[in-house]
C-alpha cells in the first residue's frame, strides 16, 4: 500500500480540528495520516518531526486575517490548502495568487477537503465551487483569458451541478468537464506572481496534458505585458 | 428654479440698461461737447474705463457672484475714473459737459443690484458729494446749485427705481417658484399615490389568479390538507406571497432579496437553501425578476432536502440558476421573451437555469 499523505492543520477552533479528523478518519482507504495540529504559524514551524507534505490552514487565526503570510509558506515547500470561514472572491484569488494549491470554504469542507488534500499531495489542481465562482467574478484586465467552453464548464460547476450533469449538459465526458475547469485554473497559475507551489502544479499539469508547455509560456507573457 | 430664471432675466435687463446708457447717455455726450473739452483724449480715456469696469461688472453679475470686495472694487474704479473725468471739465461747464457722474451710478446700480440696498445708497451719495466737491472748487452760486439738485434728484431716482424693482420682482419670483414648487410636490405625490394604487391592484389580481382560488377551496373543504400537492400549493402561494411583499422593499439587489424571501419558505421545511453570488449583477426589471422568481420558487417548493441558488453576471445579463434534489420533477413555466429557461434532470437533481440579457 503506498504510504499516506501526512497534513497539518492550523486552525484555532478545536471543534473545527475535529471536524476535518472525523473527514479523514472517515477516509475508508486511509489515505491521508494526521502528523499535527497547531493553533497557529509558529506552532506549525516549532512542531516536531518531519514537516507534513500538506498544510490545511484556516485563513484567520486569533482573530487575524493571515492571507499575507501565505507566499512565505508557500515558498517552505509546503503544500497549502486555504479552508477559510468565508469565500470573497479577492480573498480567493490573492490566496491562490501567493502559492495555495487550493481553496476550501467552511462549507465546502464536507464533500471536497479529503479530495483537494490528495490532489494538493499530488500537485494537481483541485477547483471547489467557490475557487470558480472567484474566477467567473475576476475582471482583472492582466488576468488570463478563459475560452467559452473553460467559462461555461466553470459556470455550470459553480451553479451546483455534479461534474457528471455538467458534461451531459455540455455533451462532453466528465473528464472534459474536468479538463476545461483544470485549465482555467493553470492559467492563473501560470500568471500572476512566480512560487515553487505554482511550479509543481504547472509541471505536473504539463505532464497529465492539461496544458503543452508552450501555453505555460503564452500566459506567462501575456501577464507580464 | 423659476426664481433663478427671474433673477437672470432681470440680470440681464439691468446689464442692458447700463450699458445703453455708457453707449447711448455718456457716449453720446461726450459726442455732442467734444469740442468744450480740454483733452478729449483724457475724457475718452476715462469713459473707456468705465465701460471695462461695466464689461467687467456685467460678467460678475451674469455669474451670480456678489462678494463684496469685487463689487465694491470695480464701484470705486468706476468713481475714480468719472471723477476725473468730471476735474477735467472745462471750469463753470461742469453741470452741462460732465457725463461721468451718471454713468458712475449706474456703474453702482450694475455692481451693487446683488448687495444690500444701503451699500447703493451710499456709493451715490459718494459720487454726489464728489461731483459737489469739484463744483464747489468752480465757485457756486444759485444756477449750478439748482441744477445740481434737478440732476441729483432725476438721475438718482432712476437709479433708485431700477434697485428697488429689482428687489420687488425677486420676491414676487420667490413667492410664485415657492407656488410652483408645491403645486409640482403636490402633482408629484398624487403620481406616486396612483403608482402605488396600481401596483397595490396588480399584486391582489396576481394573487386572485392563484392564492384566493386555493384558500377558497381550503376555507370550503374542498381542497384536503393532508394531500401533498394541496400542501405543495400552499407553500408555492406562501413563497409567493413572500416575494410579493420583497418586491416592495428598497434594497440594493432586489432580485438577490426576493429570491431569499422565497428560499425562507423552503428553509422552514427543513431544506437547506445556499445563495451564491458571482460578479457584478446588473439591475433587473421588476417585471423579469417576477418570471425568475417564479421559476425558482417552483423548484424550492419541489425540493426535497437541499437547493442551491446561484446568480451569475453573464456580460449585460444575468444567469439565474436552481439545483436542487427535487424527485418528483416540477413543470417549470416557461421562458418568456426576455427570460429563456433551460432545465436537466440527472436522477434526482434537478438544474434549472433562467438567463436573462438586457441588451
């Protein structure tokens, strides 16, 4: 069997620590270990042992907003997964801008952190319906340019239809689905501000084919214009 | 509004009068007596001032502004200039050559209509008393003296009239706008208290289409509440009877108010509605958010345990949209003109999106 994902949780709110363990332990296939739980940054720095390949961190910690210090974690080779009380559209994007792989609001916990957590291990993208409504609301002129199929895929996601409905609506296999909303999502990884974390996911994109190498180029270019 | 187009209009009258004057009064005088003069070019050096000080006291007036220190600025200049002009008489002529003394009151009447009257009265008594001063230093005696007083009296009380005219016709204009205004509050209230009728009568024959028939029929047994779809019918004419009394309320997004009135009655049947927006929404009509909110309300009524609601800016329009876990697979109205509504059914769930563009 391979070996589990180890994460962190920083989080302040011991009902919500139980909240994700329970999801985890849930996990038949034991897919994911808990290494540690800290209240806050510095506890997760002081812990112990070997660093956890993935970090659940809530965005408010001790009543302070800690959006900034997500690109300085970010760059520790850590893998981040934003889950977060609240889903403003800005938020979303700064967070994912400064080197998250994914964001997860409160509620979107239940049915999509155990998942996002594997695929954050694995760097590859994982799009909740709050990270696409955030990319339907951006209007940022310097923001990647999303084809009318990636638009309308991430549209029908953030209405609330299963992957599955979204593709027979859109007369596309589920994977497709998966593809087009994969893809708006490396766009913006491949603009906006450089990380390690955005390299990974854009190696790894390179390799599973949801990008060529040369759109890596194309977006980063457009952004730096 | 109607007292500012009185107070310009008679703005401009007294600009044309004072100028009509320094053209027509002074102008031609100094014209006809060219001849008396020691220097004309002098006198008509100063009467050039005099008419850049009207220039001048034109434009302050036109624009309305009436501080003191302009007004009272260009008054002196203008005295300062027919002063003069008036110490370069020919001795003993003064009363019969001298034109700048009239045309400095009414230099005073263009720069002072604005301030309080006492501030005109006392700028005239000021070019008097000079015009007196350089008379007296000619020697009096009873012919000047007497002509000095008719000239006084018929010049001043001219310019006396046009102030206080002035001042009268501001009042009457106050007094007749304030008149307009009330008629025009007055117009305006019973245009609003009709649109409220009207809107009042749309919403009770909206309700006589489906709410009364249904509590008819309950009040006279007919309908059995312990029947589902007599229970659904409730629930559809209470979330609509809540959208109806939404649609009244002055809030920022009303679609995104009227849609949460109607998933309230849904949350009180134990349904757990979630409401999302993405992007910037645009206004929409109250006429369009009725046929959206229809549609969604016949989806949360349908709903068996969970909604979600979403509203999506789509460019100049909007995409409504309702999933929601609803077996029993509701009849949805139909679009209609501006709205098209597109439905899917995957098992259980149900999605249904209403979009509307307002170009």
């Amino acid at each position: 069997m391979e070996q589990p994902v180890t994460v962190a949780i920083v989080e302040d709110h011991p009902v919500v620590v139980e909240g994700v363990t329970s999801w985890i332990d849930s996990d038949r296939q034991r897919r994911i270990r808990l290494a540690h739980v800290a209240r806050d940054l510095a506890g997760l720095e002081s812990a112990p042992g070997p660093a956890a390949d993935v970090v659940i961190l809530d965005l408010e910690l001790g009543g302070r907003l800690i959006t900034g210090e997500i690109a300085r974690l970010a760059g520790t080779a850590r893998r981040i997964v934003a889950f977060p009380g609240h889903s403003e559209p800005d938020i979303v994007m700064a967070v994912l801008d400064a080197g998250a792989h994914a964001y997860i609001a409160k509620d979107e916990g239940r049915e999509h952190l155990v998942e996002a957590v594997l695929a954050a291990a694995g760097d590859r993208p994982y799009v909740t319906r709050s990270q696409a409504k955030a990319i339907l609301a951006d209007t940022q002129p310097s923001g990647p340019a999303l084809s009318a199929q990636e638009r309308q895929a991430l549209l029908l996601w953030f209405q609330g239809m299963s992957k599955a409905s979204v593709g027979r609506r859109m007369s596309i296999t589920e994977n497709t689905v998966r593809q087009y909303i994969n893809r708006a999502r490396m766009k913006y990884a491949a603009t906006g501000r450089p990380a390690p974390s955005k390299d990974a996911l854009l190696a790894r994109a390179i390799e599973d084919q949801i990008i060529t190498p040369g759109e890596v180029t194309m977006y980063t270019s457009r952004a730096r214009q | 509004m109607l007292s500012a187009r009185y107070r310009r209009a008679l703005n401009i009258a007294v600009v044309i009068v004072v100028a009509g004057w320094q053209l027509a009064g002074a102008g031609s005088q100094l014209a006809a007596d060219r001849a008396d003069y020691r220097s004309v070019a002098f006198q008509l050096a100063m009467w050039l001032v005099l008419a850049v000080v009207i220039a001048a006291g034109s434009v302050r007036l036109l624009r309305g502004m009436s501080g003191w220190p302009g007004a009272w600025a260009l008054a002196l200049v203008a005295l300062a200039a027919a002063t003069a002009a008036a110490a370069a008489c020919p001795a003993g002529q003064l009363l019969k050559t001298d034109w700048g003394w009239g045309a400095a009151g009414w230099v005073g009447v263009l720069v002072l209509l604005r301030r309080p009257f006492g501030e005109l009265a006392g700028f005239l008594s000021l070019a008097a008393a000079t015009t007196f001063a350089i008379m007296a230093r000619d020697g009096l005696h009873r012919a000047s003296l007497a002509g000095f007083i008719t000239i006084l009296a018929g010049s001043a009380a001219i310019q006396f009239a046009v102030t206080v005219a002035a001042g009268a016709l501001e009042l009457v204009a106050r007094q007749a706008a304030g008149a307009a205004e009330s008629e025009a509050a007055v117009r305006a209230q019973s245009a609003i208290a009709r649109q409220v009728h009207a809107a009042r009568h749309a919403r009770w024959l909206a309700l006589q289409a489906t709410a009364a028939p249904l509590l008819r029929a309950l009040a006279a047994g007919t309908a059995d509440p312990g029947d589902e779809t007599v229970r659904r019918s409730c629930a559809m004419e209470a979330a609509r009877l809540r959208r109806m009394m939404a649609e009244t309320d002055d809030t920022l997004v009303p679609l995104m108010h009227e849609l949460h009135a109607a998933a309230d009655i849904a949350e009180r049947r134990g349904v757990a509605v979630d409401i999302e927006t993405a992007g910037a929404l645009p206004g929409v009509p109250p006429g369009i958010r009725r046929i959206i909110t229809d549609a969604a309300i016949t989806i949360l009524v349908a709903a068996r345990s969970r909604a979600r609601v979403t509203m999506a800016g789509t460019g100049a329009g909007i995409a409504v949209s309702l999933v929601a876990d609803a077996p029993e697979q509701p009849r949805l109205p139909a679009g209609h003109g501006e709205v098209t509504i597109e439905q899917q059914h995957d098992g259980d769930d149900l999605w249904m999106e209403a979009r509307w563009s307002s170009q």
